[in-house]
C-alpha cells in the first residue's frame, strides 16, 4: 500500500504540473492516456522492485520494511531486535541456569496444592493492532464513499425516469429524452447510455444541435466509464487528497457529474 501511494502521488504531481504547463498544447486523446495510467497504478497494486539507483522506491523500502516489522511483533517491537537496555529480565538459576520458578509452599497439615496458572491480560496493543485499526477506518471510509456514489446515482436516475419524456430526434444514435427540472442536459448510462436535454433545448434548433453533438461527444470518447473509474479510486484512496486533486479538475460538464456523484 506504501508503494502505492508514494508512486501514485508522484504520478499525480508530475502530470497535474505537465496540464498546467502544457495547458492547451497537448490533445485531449494523450491526456486521457497519461490519466489513464494513474488510474491502473491505483486500481492495480502490482509491487515494483526499486532496482535502479535513483528510482523512488529506494527511499520507500527501508520504511515499509520497519512499519511490516513493527506490525508483525506482538509486543510492538520490531521483531528480531534486542530488548532495550535496562529492561528487567527474569532471575536466574544460579546452579542449574534456568529460569526461576514459584515455589511451592506446603500448608501446616502436609498437604501439597498444585500451582494456579496465571495468564497475563492482553495488552491493548495486543488485541487491537494498529494494522486492524487501520484497516477498519480504511473500509469504514470505503463503504461511505460506495454507498454514496451509489445514492446519489440510484436518486437521480429515479427522479429522471419520472420526469422523463422519449422524443424522437432523427440521426441520433442514442435514445433522448426530455426532462423537467435538470440543470443542464447529461448523458446517463453505463450499458444503455441516452440523452436527457432540458425543455429550453427543444425551443432553439441551434442550440439543440450544439448540445447534441456535446453530448455524443462524451458518449464516444466513454466518459461515463471514466467516471465509473474516478468513483472507483475516490471511494478507495478517500483519504488521498492526491486523488481527490486528479480527480476535481475536469472539464465544466464532467466536473458538474462528479461534485453531484454521477456517473455522467
């Protein structure tokens, strides 16, 4: 996870300066491409080797190899080191060299009772780790996010198909409908995507020719799939506010569709 996060904000970095330098001078296809790649280093944690003397991961490795150590101990302690100094350890035996052990003490009328095993109380430490607190919030937060990506999709797309109105519009290759109500027209749908245009459209023929072709435009370059995976990291890495900064700053329609949590 470590590995993660570290080369995904680099990538993060390095490509929101390159959209901010390059602004205008790069095709929407190779910005799509290069945000691409972002999108499978967090969805697919594959484990790089930092082989290379000035690879970033040089500087990653000794710290995940501590924190795994630190978790895998019992007592909080990396394992395989020392006590520290100073520590109280147990007494010896002098003859044998063995540990000391209770002894027994035999009641006045000569009989012997058996030793009471004492079992130590777990530790806080020791029966909730900082490994399973961690991964509670981490789901905690990932449910959350799920749960309402998938609210605000279900309530909007059950408030359009109650306002919603098939018109026939020829050429066009998706199903449109129209919708009271919306603020602006969107394209809606993963498997069976349409259109869904607002009544003003209807009144003026140039402006419903501009707003198709704009919608039609997200249709083929798969916007509501690259939504669908902007959702995917959001609700994963909730707690990045590197994704959240690659995510946000989207053209005026995707980003409208994101701030409402749809995928459109």
């Amino acid at each position: 996870m470590i590995q993660v996060l570290l080369t995904s904000s680099l990538l993060i970095l390095i490509l929101a300066l390159l959209r901010r330098v390059l602004r205008g001078r790069v095709s929407l296809r190779l910005q799509y491409a290069l945000w691409a790649l972002v999108a499978v280093r967090l969805l697919v944690p594959v484990l790089l080797s930092g082989s290379s003397a000035v690879s970033v991961l040089n500087a990653v490795e000794p710290v995940q190899h501590q924190i795994q150590a630190v978790w895998s101990s019992g007592d909080g302690q990396p394992a395989g080191t020392e006590p520290a100094a100073g520590a109280p350890s147990a007494p010896a035996n002098s003859e044998s060299g063995l540990s000391a052990r209770p002894t027994q003490t035999a009641p006045q009328n000569g009989t012997v009772q058996p030793e009471t095993p004492v079992s130590a109380a777990p530790s806080p430490e020791t029966a909730f780790p900082l490994r399973t607190v961690l991964a509670a919030v981490w789901l905690s937060g990932v449910i959350a996010m799920a749960l309402w990506f998938l609210g605000v999709n279900w309530t909007f797309r059950r408030k359009l198909r109650a306002k919603a109105r098939r018109v026939e519009l020829p050429g066009c290759p998706l199903p449109v409908f129209v919708a009271e109500g919306i603020p602006s027209p969107c394209l809606v749908g993963l498997v069976r995507p349409a259109v869904y245009l607002t009544p003003a459209c209807l009144e003026d023929p140039a402006r419903l020719r501009h707003v198709l072709a704009h919608e039609l435009t997200h249709w083929r370059h798969r916007d509501p799939w690259w939504s669908l995976v902007r959702c995917l990291c959001l609700a994963l890495y909730w707690f990045d506010p590197l994704v959240w900064l690659a995510a946000l700053p989207l053209p005026p329609g995707l980003r409208a569709g994101l701030r409402r949590g749809r995928l459109a």
